[in-house]
C-alpha cells in the first residue's frame, strides 16, 4: 500500500504516495488513464498496459510529464502468460508493485440470449477472469512485504439487473463477489481489496452519451475515490465505493 500518510507526516514535502509503484490496466485511455496520471501526480511510479500501440504511447507520454518513473507494455490481460510478463517487467523495472489498479474492461449490451458463446467469453474473460490473473501475479510479493492495495474497478452494473445488461452485469457481479473474497483472504496480511462502482461515466466506452454532459461522472472522478482509498490511513479500509452523479445526467 503507498503507507502514506506515515511518510508524509515525517517529510512534509514529500509527494504522499513517493516511493509506491502502481500498475494500472488498461491505463492507456478513459478511467484508466485517469487514475494513472492522478497516481503519477501524488508521487507514485506507474506502469500501464493495453492492447493499442498508439493509445499506449499516448498516455505513457502523458504520464512521463509528471516527472515520475513510467513503464507501458502492450499486453492482454485475458492472456496469463501475457500478464505474468507484464507484472515481471513492472517489477523488474519499478520495483515491487504496491498498488494494482484492475479497471481494463469492455462493454457488450443487448439481451444474453441474442449474444454468441464467444461475445460471452470476451467479455467475460476481459472484465472478470483478467482480474484473477493479474492479481494472482501480484498478491505474492505483496503478501510477502505484508502491504498492499488492490482496487478493483466494477460499476453499478455490479450491484443492480437491467434490461440488455445480461453479459456485463454478470461480468460485473462476478468482479464485485471475487473481490469481496479476496479482501477476506488478504485482510490478515495488510492488504486491502477495494472495490469502485461507478455509474455511468463519458468515456469512448459509453457509446451513448448522457443527455446532459455536464451533470455526467467524469473519469477523474474515479480516479479521485482511487486517491480516496490509497490515502487513507493504513488501519482504515474504503472496501467499497459507489460513485454517482450528484444531479441525473
Ligand atoms: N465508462 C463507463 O460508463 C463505466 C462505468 C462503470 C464502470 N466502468 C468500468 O471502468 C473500466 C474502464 O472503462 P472506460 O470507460 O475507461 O473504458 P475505455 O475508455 O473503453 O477504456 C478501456 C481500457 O481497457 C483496456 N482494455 C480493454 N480490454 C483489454 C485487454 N484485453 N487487455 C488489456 N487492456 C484492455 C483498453 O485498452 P485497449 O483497447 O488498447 O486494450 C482501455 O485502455 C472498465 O472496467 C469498465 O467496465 C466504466
């Protein structure tokens, strides 16, 4: 975890997540991006990953304006071997990664039974299975230093049944009962299992966008409950966040 508030206390002009190392999927747009530049901005070094060259690029040049060290690696993290790669590169070149954001995901609407066994599989393996794979990578050097933060993104969709929801919400209420579990596994070992849920949010993800933009969640608004839960005091644990728009968009 960025045990944060107890170094900042002792040296006041330290950034207050100096010396974490945070991995971010899917960091390359969107709420991905979003998090990792405000992890960037409070201090931490940031490795991100997505299957996109261009948009990768993009970000990790964004990042790398902060000042602080940056790693990008394309890599599918439905893929195991690609994924234990990714987080022995991280390491190897960051250091040992204290926070793990899980927020690469993809949408599919439209009801289940119109849907392919494969429509099934990409979306399941890409919002639920990546999350087992790449915090099974993780966890191991973190239980080893008995610290850690791991932040899953979810949605409302993980918590509420829709029409033309079949696919995601299923991905997503898997996401919001492994992470519930995880959090009791890792508890005893000072890692903290959080989970976000945000509403609907203007990103390139959301094919229709709000009727009024203004009112919408904005990606940095999950990157702000992520700041929340990295920075609370390391015997405090948000498990988990809803987040919403204040006024209906
Ligand atoms: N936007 C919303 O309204 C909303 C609301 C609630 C929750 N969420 C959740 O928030 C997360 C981020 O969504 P977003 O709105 O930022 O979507 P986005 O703009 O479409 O970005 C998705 C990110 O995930 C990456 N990604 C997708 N599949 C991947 C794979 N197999 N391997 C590696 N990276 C992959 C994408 O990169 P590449 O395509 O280059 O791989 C991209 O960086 C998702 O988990 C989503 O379910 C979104």
């Amino acid at each position: 975890m960025g045990s944060i508030s107890r170094t900042n206390d002792k040296n006041p002009g330290q950034k207050p997540l100096s010396g974490a190392v945070a991995l971010v999927t899917g960091g390359s747009r969107g709420i991905g991006r979003a998090i990792a530049q405000r992890l960037a901005g409070l201090g931490a070094s940031v490795a991100i990953c997505g299957r996109d060259r261009a948009a990768l690029a993009e970000s990790a040049a964004l990042l790398e304006k902060s000042g602080t060290q940056v790693f990008s690696q394309l890599a599918d993290v439905t893929q195991a071997s690609e994924v234990t790669n990714l987080v022995a590169k991280t390491e190897a070149d960051l250091g040992a990664i204290t926070i793990l954001v899980n927020n690469a995901g993809i949408g599919l609407f439209g009801p289940a039974h119109e849907k392919t066994e494969a429509d099934w599989d990409r979306v399941l393996d890409t919002n639920l299975k990546s999350v087992f794979l790449v915090s099974r990578a993780v966890v191991p050097s973190m239980i080893r230093r008995g610290a850690g933060d791991i932040i899953n993104i979810s949605s409302l969709a993980g918590k509420n049944a829709f029409a033309n929801g079949g696919i995601y919400c299923a991905s997503k209420w898997g996401v919001m009962g492994l992470s519930g579990c995880m959090a009791e596994d890792l508890r005893e070992h000072g890692i903290r299992v959080s989970v976000i849920c945000p509403g609907s949010v203007a990103t390139e993800f959301s094919t229709r966008g709000p009727k009024d933009p203004s009112k919408a969640l904005i990606a940095e608004d999950v990157a702000h409950a992520v700041e929340s839960i990295v920075t609370q005091r390391p015997q405090s644990f948000l498990s988990e966040i809803h987040l919403r728009p204040l006024r209906k968009p």
